[in-house]
C-alpha cells in the first residue's frame, strides 16, 4: 500500500528514515536542517514553513500524519536546568511557559482528521493534559492503540563525526548546534513501528469499506 504522509517538525528525518511505499511531504522551520533532510531524502517534498500552520491549511491532503512539535518547553532536562539557575546553582536555561501548541494540534487531530496520527514527545515534568501512550521514552498521543516497546538509544559519535542513526553531519556547516539536532532524532527504528501500525490499521479500514 502507497501512503501519502505529511511529516509536521520534520528535522533531518530520524522518524522517516526506514518508511516504505510513501510520498512524504516535510515540514521543517530553519533551513540548514530543511537541507539535511533534502539531501538524505531527495524524494521528498520539503517545505521550510511554520509546521503547527502548514497542519491546519494541508492536513485533509494526507493519509497518515506524524507530529514532533518541540519538546524542550516540556522535557524534564531543561525544567531541571530552570530550577537549578532559579536557586542560583546555575547560568543556563530561564524558566519558561510550555508550548501548549503540542495539546492544540491533539485536539485538533482527534477531531477534524479522519486518517491515522501520530503526535510525538518526550515524557514532560508535569501531569499530561490529555492522557499519551508511553512507547520507549516517547510520548504518543494517536488515533490507533501503539503497543509499549523498548529501543534501545543509538548514539555513535567518533572523534571529529557527528553520526547518529545513520546521520552524518561532519561536513555540514550551519549555525546551530549540530549535537541537539542528532539528539532530537527520533530513533528510526521506533519511527518505523508507528508507521507501519499506522498503515496496517489503514489498510484494515479500507479493506472493511
């Protein structure tokens, strides 16, 4: 079965990586990680665009649609961080207010798509607001029941490369930092059992029509 699938937040791909029979279009906001993706994925319609926006205009145009708005407004890491600056332990990370643009596009999702999704995130520091399935150390808020699964964390980073999941970003030339975009990579492995549950319970639904 071919699919066509919109990729929300797409950084260089890490999700993508192992999909099959697809016609994918990526949205990515800065450009210098839109052309990584580019050069990993030619085949690909990548458009350098406010995802959350390119969602609600687009989103009746695909079959399956994965979701990974930015996750450091909820993750426990940086909230750590913010207390420790607050109780003068540390120069970094300020407090901030989450991005509740994650919760928009849920109930968005639940109620006006009618093919299969995905939204993705870390395990935040706070209570969820609206209750996720928990994949490995991910979150997943979706229309079809994802099974709990481990993967195990793939980092291999050797002397002067930068590599992670099959990315290579030594040679590239950008301004931000090169170890938090491997970083955000999702595990591809992981991308491609939401994937492939997405597209079977697909298929199932056509097959019943």
């Amino acid at each position: 079965m071919y699919m066509k699938v919109l990729n929300l937040y797409s950084g260089i791909g890490g999700n993508r990586k192992l999909w099959e029979n697809v016609d994918v279009t990526a949205v990515e906001l800065n450009p210098e990680i839109a052309e990584v993706y580019k050069d990993y994925f030619p085949n690909d319609t990548v458009i350098i665009s406010n995802a959350h926006d390119y969602l609600i205009e687009h989103y009746k145009e695909f079959d399956f649609i994965w979701s990974s708005p930015p996750c450091q407004s909820h993750s426990k890491m940086r909230k750590n961080i913010a207390c420790s600056v607050e109780e003068g332990k540390a120069r970094s990370s300020k407090p901030i207010y989450p991005d509740l643009t994650l919760y928009q596009e849920i109930i968005f999702l639940q109620h006006y798509y009618k093919g299969k999704y995905a939204v993705e995130n870390v395990q935040a520091f706070y209570d969820p607001l609206i209750q996720p399935q928990t994949v490995s150390r991910h979150w997943f808020w979706s229309n079809f029941i994802i099974p709990k699964k481990s993967f195990k964390p793939i980092l291999d980073i050797k002397a002067s490369k930068l590599i992670h999941c099959g990315f290579d970003l030594t040679n590239y030339k950008m301004k931000h930092r090169k170890d938090q975009i491997l970083n955000n990579c999702v595990n591809p492995e992981l991308g491609q059992y939401v994937f492939d549950l997405a597209k079977e319970q697909t298929m199932t639904v056509q097959m019943s029509l």
